[in-house]
C-alpha cells in the first residue's frame, strides 16, 4: 500500500495526540490503541484519499475500534465536535453511548444524552435501549424512569418489552411503587407484554401494601392476557412477599384463591406460608397447612426456579434471588449446581451470611462449589472483615476433599494471603507439597507477595530459590514482586541483578519494573543507572518509554536535581514525542522559584522542536484546574509574555488578562 500523504498522516497523528490527551486522566489508553487508531485512520476502505472528517468516519472509528475503550471514544467524539463546519449524527452519538454502556459510565451517558437533546439530534431508538439498559444496570432507576418517558416521545414508539419488564422490577424492588404502578399501568394499556421478572418483582412488593382483593384482580387481569406467566413461581413469591410483612392470614387465603385462578401454588408455596405461622408460634396452623401441602399442592418445577433465579440475578434483582433461594434451600427442594453457585456469587456482595449459608448448604449436600465462585465469596468476605467465616468454608471444604489439585489450592491460599494469613498460607503450601501437588507459578507469586507484603524479605527469597530449583520458571509478576521490595530493604544491587537476570531469561519488563527501579535509582544518587535503564526502555517500546521517563524527570525534579532532568529531556531521541515530561519539569521549576531556567526550557523547545511547543503548552494550560497554586503558573505566563513567547490572542493571554482585572 502507497504511503499516505503528508496533510493526511499529519492529520492522523493530531487526531492520535488528542485522542490520547483525551484518555490521560483515567490512563486506560495503551500502545496497541493508539497503533489501532493509527492504522485506521490511514488505511481504506473507511478513510477516503483526502481524509474528510465525517460523522460516518467518527462513527466508524469508535466501533469497533475504540468500543470498550470510552476515554478514547470520548475524545475522538469531543475532538472531531470541534473542527469546523463539523456536527455529529444520530450514528455517531449512537456508537458513543454504546461505548459508554458497555463501560457504564453513567453520569457520562447521561451527559450526551442532555447534549444530543441539546442539538437536537434524533436518536436512534436503540440507543435509548443501550441507555436504559446501562442506567439500569448501574443502579440509576429514576434516571432510567425518566429517560423511558423521553425515548417514547423522541422515538414515536414504544421500547422493547424486555426493558419495560426490567425496569418494572428495578422500580419496584428500589421501593419506588408509585412509578412501579405507573409503568405497570402504561404496559397495560399499551398492551406491552409482562415476563416473570418483571410481574413477579413488582406483584411481590405491591402486595405488601395493596388490600389482598386488588392484588388477587391484578394476578388475574395479567393471567387472563399473558397466560405464559409462571402461576406457581408468582404464587411462592406473592405469599412470601405477604409473610415477610407478617399477613400470615391473607397468604394461607391467598394459596386457595390462587389456585382457584390457575396459578397452582407448588411445595415452595406452602412451605413459605408453614414457616410464617411456625416463627410466630402458631404450630398446629403450621401443621394444618403442611398436611394441605401434600394434598393440593404440586411438586417444584426444577428448572421454572433455576430460570427465574438466574434472569434475577442477570437483572440485579440479589435481594429477591436470595429470599426466594432461601425458601428452596429452608425447604429442601431441588436446586440445581448452577443456581447455588449463581446465589453464593451474587449474595455475597450484599449478604455474606447467608452467601456463607448457602454455600455451607451445598457442601453438606456433598455438592462442591466451583473455582470461581469461591474465588469471589473470598473475595467478598474479606471485603467485609468475615475472614474467619470464610476460613471455615475451607476447612470443611478440606474435611470433605474438596482440594485435589493445584487449581483448588490456590484458591485457598490466594485468600489466606490477601486475608494476612501468612501462616496458614504456608501450612496449606506444604499441604500441597505433601500430596504431591507441585505449586505453579500463581502459588509462589501469592506466597511471595504476602511475604514481601509483611516485610519477610528472607522467606521470600528462600522460595524464590526453591521455585528455580522445582523447576518452575519466573514469569514478570515474580520479578516485579522483589524488584519492588529489594529497594526498599536498601537491596538496589540486588534488584539491579533480577532486572538484568530477566533480561536474559527474556521476560520483558513492563512500566512497573522500570519505574520501581528509576525511582529507587535516583533516590540512591545512582543517576547514570537510572538513565540507563530509561534508555533500555525507550529501546524496547516508545510509548512504554513514556512513562518511565515521567518518572525518571518527576523524581529527579522531587531531588531538586534540574539540571539532570533538563540534561536528560535534551538528551532524548528524535522517536520519543511525550510532552508529559517537559510539562513536569516546567511544572517543577516554576513551583522552585526557577522561572529563568523554566523560560530557557521553553526557548530550547521552541528552537529545537517548534512543533512540539504549542502541544507543550496547551498540556501545561490543561493542568491548571488541578495545580494547588496558581502563583507561579502566572508568574512563569507572564514572564514568558515579556520574552514574546505569548501571543496577544492566545488562550493563555486570556488567562492572564483574567487575572489581571
């Protein structure tokens, strides 16, 4: 392919450093992005010859180039708002919010909402759904509510049923029943079909509060025209809705009436009404109603709960998957591996006792949990100072056999370390060892990092030696866990000799190796080492380099050592474009008192990269919302307004004008 020209790829490299200017704050941007968009915006079929910017190209270019990457879409939206003769459309909003769903970003989402409506721009329908969908999902109910309203008036016709249904049952279950009734109402009118979920949330809170005969009318008016509503699963969830407010009498009426409507209330149904006359003592009502159970009542449908849990829990519903999981598991009935798993996942966010109960539930059953869901039930645990509970799970576990591999083991020692139990960590490595079970590499990294974590740098060596004599080969998490560490024991030569060793067994560094070792470098006075270093970097990737150099400047200028941070910056090839470092030791000197150095850094740029000072300066001008002092940010502005290094009509002229009024 030709090599495109000039205008075009000078075109493309300003749209990659504003995209990336863009992307900064929130540092999710990465090499293999910035290349992506490189490459998309020089080659065709979607770039043509003479490179117009238009809403079909931005649309483009963010799906799906930069789709989960919404720092970026944000900027080539933003950037591309503001070149002339330029205005985005419906496409190009509509691949901006479908970044910005998928990475739900909702207070950004709700911003271009309130800017497409500001220029009228006609959305798409689907992009209220992915809208309504992101809000929803992130919590944001009235915000959802509200965005519902709009979508039907902006669009001219209704949304999908499957959101009206989600966001029946996110109003309802937030507490919010007055909108609840407000959009089961309008679903009816509108003739809009109702799913389980969504009739099931909403039905079980508003029967809470609603007098029993206009909750028994509504189940039937729903039944009469959505016969495909599960009768039995809306039962058990209307008399446990009724038993949780203590109407024990109108949950055992209501299993007659709805039976007598077709909706077949199960086992679970009248296990739920037993147990609320049980708790309040009532125990020969309790009876009468488990002896009714058996005559009128249907056996569970396995797979009608193991559904309805498991749409729950997709739609954010925890609350209700663990009530009525807890009606299965108090009964025992039949629930399925996945279910259980599910619960135990998602529970343990907002309940870790009875997450902890479920789970204990399923290993009595002689049933293991998976991987996965111990990993997060750990995790959660933790999370809220249950250690202890979770450390119990696991010695049943063991009791039982559970751990029969390295993949088990390492789930428990993870969290004994993460848990600042070191010794029990240690305990369960030999256990390992014992049976046979090799550690891998994940097993040493955990036991490593827990060791360098409590300053128990001579364990961590002992089996950094054991590892290479099993056989086991370091990888870059190992080298990075002791390169860190090594400094900070006053070990730097040490730490030098496991970078140099990584480089021959060819594990590449990566920005947290070099940085650890630049910093510990230069706090050691080892300057050349530390140039070095930087120097090895920028040989292995450019914009890797970037970073370890920010650091190389920004500790050296916390040293006061300008003078080698200006020598470096000086000293730096052609290749390395980052006005991240110049804007740190601009920053640096002016904070310094250093005004004269910082002018002749500027004077130096301008003569020696002309091209690189207005993107310098623009960096410089950004950082000032964030800067604690603006003083010597001023002071440098109009020092370099004396020198004629501002222009009349440049923003930071306007800067200065404002604070000289």
């Amino acid at each position: 392919m030709a090599p495109p020209p000039p205008a075009v790829a000078t075109a493309a490299r300003r749209l990659s450093r504003a995209l990336l200017s863009a992307a900064k704050p929130s540092r999710s941007w990465t090499p293999a992005l910035e290349q992506t968009l490189h490459r998309f915006l020089l080659s065709p079929p979607h770039r043509p010859a003479a490179f117009p910017l238009t809403p079909s190209l931005v649309a483009a270019a963010i799906d799906p180039h930069l789709l989960r990457h919404h720092p970026l879409a944000a900027g080539l939206f933003h950037w591309a708002s503001q070149q002339p003769g330029f205005s985005h459309s419906p496409e190009s909003f509509h691949s901006l919010l479908k970044s910005l769903a998928l990475s739900h970003q909702p207070h950004s989402l709700q911003s271009l909402l309130k800017l497409a409506r500001a220029r009228k721009v006609p959305l798409f329908p689907s992009s209220y759904h992915l809208a309504i969908s992101s809000l929803l999902f992130c919590g944001k109910t009235l915000e959802a509510a509200e965005l519902i309203e709009q979508a039907t008036a902006d669009a001219g016709e209704d949304l999908p049923s499957a959101i009206y249904n989600s966001l029946l049952a996110a109003v309802a279950s937030d507490g919010f029943l007055h909108l609840a009734r407000k959009v089961s109402d309008r679903m009816l009118r509108r003739g809009i079909r109702f799913n389980d979920v969504g009739f099931g949330v909403y039905v079980g809170k508003v029967c809470r509060v609603e007098e029993f005969d206009r909750t028994l009318s509504l189940v039937e008016q729903i039944k009469q025209r959505f016969c495909e509503i599960n009768g039995s699963v809306i039962a058990a969830l209307i008399v446990d809705g009724l038993c949780r407010v203590g109407r024990i009498e109108d949950a055992w009426h209501a299993l007659e009436e709805l039976r007598s409507r077709g909706c077949k209330p199960d086992f679970i149904a009248y296990r739920i009404v037993s147990e609320g006359f049980r708790v309040v003592g009532r125990v020969e009502e309790a009876m009468k109603i488990l002896k009714q159970k058996r005559k009128l009542g249907v056996a569970p449908r396995a797979n009608d709960y193991r559904e309805f849990i498991l749409s729950l829990i997709s739609e954010r519903r925890i609350q209700e998957a663990k009530d009525l999981g807890e009606a299965i598991v108090g009964g025992d009935f039949p629930i399925e591996d996945d279910v259980l798993n599910a619960l135990v996942e998602s529970v343990s966010a907002i309940d870790p006792d009875s997450a902890v109960s479920f789970c204990m539930y399923m290993i009595g059953k002689e049933r293991f949990p998976s991987l996965t869901m111990l990993c997060n039930l750990s995790r959660n645990l933790c999370k809220n100072g249950k250690s202890d509970e979770m450390w119990d799970v696991f010695k049943v576990l063991s009791e039982k056999g559970y751990f029969s591999g390295v993949g088990q083991y390492n789930v428990m020692v993870s969290f004994l370390c993460k848990a600042g139990r070191l010794r029990e960590a240690y305990d369960m490595f030999k256990e390992m060892k014992k049976k046979g079970f090799g550690p891998d590499i994940s097993s040493y990294n955990m036991v490593m990092e827990a060791c360098c974590r409590e300053d128990l740098l001579r364990p961590a060596k002992k089996l950094w030696d054991e590892m290479f004599a099993n056989g086991c080969s370091a990888n870059l998490q190992t080298y990075n866990i002791l390169i860190r560490k090594l400094p900070e024991a006053g070990q730097i030569d040490e730490a030098q000799h496991l970078f140099h060793h990584m480089l021959e067994k060819g594990v590449p560094p990566d920005n947290v190796t070099y940085t650890s070792l630049i910093k510990a470098l230069c706090l050691e006075k080892k300057l050349e080492e530390a140039i070095e270093i930087c120097n090895r970097s920028m040989k292995q990737d450019v914009v890797l380099a970037g970073s370890t150099l920010n650091m190389l400047i920004l500790t050296l200028c916390q040293e006061g050592n300008f003078g080698a941070a200006s020598s470096v910056i000086h000293g730096l090839p052609s290749n390395i474009e980052n006005s991240d470092s110049h804007v740190i030791l601009l920053k640096s000197l002016t904070d310094a008192g250093e005004v004269e150095m910082a002018i002749k850094h500027i004077e130096w740029v301008g003569n020696n990269s002309p091209f690189k000072l207005q993107a310098i300066l623009d960096e410089l001008l950004s950082s000032l919302s964030t800067a604690p002092n603006l003083e010597p940010i001023l002071q440098l502005l109009r020092t370099m307004h004396d020198h004629g290094l501002v222009s009349d009509n440049s923003p930071w002229a306007n800067l200065l004008d404002g604070y000289f009024i």
